[in-house]
C-alpha cells in the first residue's frame, strides 16, 4: 500500500481570548497522499497505544484549554476536511499543549496548539476639564474606580464632558452604556461600605447621556466618548424668608412647608433607620453587639415580629438616651410592617 500523508501546520495558533470567554478556530486538514487513511488526534501524553479507536472514545480530544473537533476521521487521497479548535482560558497567561495526529499505518506527527488567555483591560486616559476629588462628606459611589462631576447649573441647560477611553486589550470589545444609579446611604463615622449591599438600578430620569452609546473598542486603540449632562429639574433646596414671619414666630409651619421633620422625630427617625440596618445586617459590628433581640418561652405573636430587648438601666437621662436603650424603645413602637420590611428603602417611606 502507498504510504498516505496529512497536510497540516505544525502550530495552531488560536490567538487571543478574554478569560471565560470560547473562541472557535478552523483549520484545514488534508490527506496529500494516494491512497485512504484514519487519522486520529490525541493529547501527546496518550500516545502511544495499542489501539486508535480506543483513544477516540469521543468526538473531541481535550487537552485544556484546548479541544480539537473531530479526533477520530478517514480521508479519501486528496479529500480536505475541517479541523475544529476550541479555545476556552481560564487564566491570563500564554498557553501551549501539544497533540498527536496518528494515522492507521503508524505514521505520528506531533502540532504544538497556542493561545492567550487575556482579561478586559480598560483605561480611562483623560476627562476634559480639570480632575476633581469627591468632597468631604458627599455620597457617591466608593466601588466606582473614576469620579466624573459636573458644576451645578440650572434646569434643561446643557454642560459637556469628553473623555477619552483605552483598550488595552489584543481583541474587539463590543460595549453599550446604560445608566445605573446605586442605592448609596451616608456613612457613620468607622463604617466600611460592604459592595455586596450595594444595589444598582437603571435611572428613568435621563440627565445623563452618553455619545456613542453601543459600538466596538478597537484592539489596543482609543475611543473618545462625549458625556451630556441636562438636568429636567433642581434639585436642591432654596429657602427664602417667609413674608409675614416675624423674628419670634413659631418654626413649626416653616419646616412643614420645607418638609423638614422636627429635631426630635429627626433624631427618632435616624435610630430607627440605624436599628434597621443592626437587624438586617448591614450596619457595622460595633452597632449590632448593643442590641439583644427579644426572646419569649412562649410560642406567641411577639416572637415573630423582630423585637428587642430593652436593656436595664439606672439614669433616667443618660441610660434612656443611649442608643442601646432608645433604639429597643422606638423599635418595639413601630408597626409590624414596618420592622419586616427588608431594605431600608421600603422601611423609609
């Protein structure tokens, strides 16, 4: 019989992948020979074995990241066929494993497959205008990795910033912004924000706009991006003296035309909310330890409805007011709904 040969490279080079990520590559495989031949392809460290089909137990050989489709076929002489190579990284790193292609008369060549596993690399290279720090005590978002602030202006005026984005990465990124707001709360002094509680929402008010706002990153190329900001209303609040308010009238009609609370339901509002937080787990550890949650021998209504424990305490003004025992009292005088309410947004309002 004459001898039969298989047409193909010697490296595969599959290229780049985002980890996570599949890519598919082809290659042509074909018999130069005269005569018909099985060709099976195995990982290198199985070869060699007694029997080919004992190998090709499957339709794939794997040997990862890599697979190669299919690992068992018969060529007619100068029949071609399609060699299938998935890649599928799992760490940023070059990667190379060697295969076998073995033919039914013995005849071994080993190819070398390559690839690179790469990670999402973006650079923000410039913001037009000058760069600003958050300002002590503003809430905004600390997983962010870039601040990007407009002055404030007044409704339906239009203010622009440019910026500039990197690709750092050897592949096409497709991208689409969407305009998420985070449920961000104020923190207590020694707080840490825990990511994990932090929720994201898409916003419905639309002062925010992006230009262009779906298209593909370029392989290690800059795309420049124009961000529009509108606002549709203030939101700030102005306060203007009252006609008619003499120096010594009361403030009460005041802070209810401003939707202000009194001192004492302010302060009584803020424990509630801190309460709810230590209950539901998103306060910090010093602040949970203060509060007991009440417990009852008896199988009643009150063992299901998140009460505390009031503590016992000597001083009539500095024991009551201490958080450990005004937050048990306020706590224990809300409603049901209101202590099962499960996210401070539900129990606020």
């Amino acid at each position: 019989m004459s001898p039969y040969y298989h047409a193909v490279p010697r490296v595969l080079e599959c290229g780049c992948c985002l980890i996570g990520g599949v890519k598919f590559v082809e290659f042509l495989c074909q018999n130069v020979g005269v005569s018909a031949g099985t060709f099976c392809i195995v990982p290198k460290n199985q070869w060699p074995a007694s029997n080919l089909r004992c190998l090709a137990r499957t339709h794939f050989s794997e040997q990862p990241p890599f697979a190669i489709s299919p690992s068992l076929f018969v060529l007619q002489p100068g029949e071609v066929t399609v060699v299938e190579v998935v890649f599928f990284p799992t760490a940023a790193e070059k990667s190379c494993e060697m295969f076998t292609i073995v033919c039914d008369n013995c005849q071994v060549k080993d190819i070398s497959i390559e690839g690179e596993g790469q990670l999402i690399a973006l650079e923000l290279v410039s913001v037009s205008g000058r760069k600003e720090p958050p300002v002590v005590g503003e809430v905004h978002d600390l997983t962010a990795e870039h601040l990007v602030r407009f002055s404030p202006c007044n409704p339906h005026s239009v203010q622009e910033k440019r910026l500039i984005i990197r690709n750092n990465v050897h592949l096409e990124l497709p991208f689409h912004w969407q305009t998420m707001k985070p449920n961000l709360h104020p923190q207590l002094p020694g707080e840490t924000p825990e990511p994990k509680h932090i929720q994201f929402h898409p916003t419905t008010d639309g002062v925010f706009h992006v230009t262009p706002i779906t298209g593909v990153l370029p392989p290690c190329q800059e795309q420049e991006f124009l961000f529009t900001f509108c606002p549709k209303e203030s939101h700030g609040i102005s306060c203007s003296p009252t006609p008619n308010m003499r120096k010594y009238d009361h403030i009460t009609p005041i802070l209810k035309s401003l939707h202000w609370l009194p001192v004492e339901l302010r302060i009584e509002f803020k424990v509630s909310v801190l309460t709810h937080q230590c209950i539901y787990g998103t306060a910090p550890p010093y602040l949970k330890e203060l509060l007991t949650p009440l417990t009852s021998v008896r199988t009643n209504r009150s063992s299901n409805s998140n009460l505390l424990k009031p503590p016992r305490t000597k001083l009539r003004t500095m024991g009551d007011r201490a958080f450990c025992s005004a937050a048990p009292s306020l706590w224990n005088a809300l409603p049901d709904h209101m202590r099962a309410s499960q996210t401070v947004e539900s129990f606020s309002f």
